[in-house]
C-alpha cells in the first residue's frame, strides 16, 4: 500500500519534470525564434573539415544549443578557448556536462555581448543573421561561419554544399585572424 502511493507521488513529480521541462524548451525556442535542434553529423562534418588546420584565440559559438558543435570544436582546437553562449536552460544545463579544459559555455544573450573573437560560428535563423550583421557592422567584423541561412547583404568568402537531404550550404564570411577582428 505504502509502496503504491510512493511509486505514485514519484510518477507524478517525474510528470510535472516532464512538463516543466517541455515547457521551459518551448518558451526558450518563441523568445529565440528557434528551437534548441542542433547541427546535424553530416553538417558538423563538413563544416570542420573546412576549417582551416590550427585555429587559436577565441571560437564563438553563437547559440550553443547542446553544446555537442561547440564540444567538437573545442575537441578539434585544444589551443582556441571555446565560448557557446545559449540562453535556453534545459539545452545549456546540459552542454555543463559536456566538458574540457578550453571549453566554456555562457547562459547570456549573445547580441548583448561584445563578439571579439578568431571566428564566430552559428546555426541561427535569417532575422537573427540580420540583427548579427548590424551588430557586427558597428563593432567591427569578426570571421563568422554559418550553416543553412546565409547573411544578406555580405559576400561569402567561402560557400560550401554539404551532400545532404537538404543539400545545406555552409557559408564563411571573412578570414580567420588569430588577433580577432578582420
Ligand atoms: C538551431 S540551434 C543550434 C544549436 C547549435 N549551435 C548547433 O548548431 O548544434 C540555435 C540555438 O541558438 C539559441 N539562441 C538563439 N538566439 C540566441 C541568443 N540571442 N543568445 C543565446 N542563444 C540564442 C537557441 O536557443 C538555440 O538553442
């Protein structure tokens, strides 16, 4: 009897996480305007491999979602400090899990941030890749590489189609400095 009523209150109380969490995720993706999704295996991939070689200084990520793209760069540049800057909580209480020495992650609006860095990297949407080229215009430009939506306005150094479903595009705007701003 007892047992029933306490496997009872726990599947209550896991319900109520259940729906706290669903609905802390859905708040954050209206206020962003984008769900936490993250980068998928085959674009993360392509979107390393046409980095260049050694990168140091300082990689943003813009929107760090899970944490797993900023965790691969991180993996990949052991001599760059990695940022991710994610205001949504359940994804950035689980990207602290992911850990390594030059690896960072930052519950803070990134446009409320100065964005001095080697290279910035996203996976927003376009009025957030428009409000970032505005922001990035009055402070001086930093290397960006984004996938999927492109900055309107600003010529791609690099634009690169992953052979995907979506045939995504990666574009790469600027050159890498170690020193920060192009
Ligand atoms: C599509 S996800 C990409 C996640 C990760 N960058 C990846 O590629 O795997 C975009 C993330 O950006 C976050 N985001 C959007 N605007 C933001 C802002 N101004 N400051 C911090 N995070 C933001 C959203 O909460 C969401 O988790």
């Amino acid at each position: 009897m007892i047992s029933t009523s306490i496997s009872h209150s726990f599947s209550i109380l896991g319900g109520l996480l259940g729906l706290l969490i669903v609905f802390s995720i859905l708040y954050w993706t209206i206020k962003n305007g984008i769900s936490p999704m993250p980068t998928s295996p085959k674009v993360q991939k392509a979107l390393l491999s046409s980095l260049p070689v050694h990168l140091e200084g300082t990689i943003l990520e813009l929107g760090s979602g899970w944490g797993t793209l900023a965790f691969a760069l991180a993996k990949r540049y052991p001599n760059a400090q990695v940022i991710g800057y994610e205001t949504s909580l359940i994804p950035y209480l689980f990207s602290l899990l992911l850990r390594r020495k030059n690896l960072t992650f930052k519950r803070k609006d990134f446009f409320n941030e100065p964005l001095n860095a080697t290279l910035a990297v996203c996976y927003l949407y376009p009025a957030a890749m428009q409000r970032l080229k505005q922001k990035l215009e009055k402070e001086g430009k930093i290397a960006i590489i984004t996938h999927t939506f492109a900055v309107n306005g600003w010529k791609a150094t690099k634009i690169i189609e992953v052979n995907d479903l979506y045939k995504t595009r990666i574009y790469l705007y600027g050159e890498y400095t170690s020193y920060g701003r192009t």
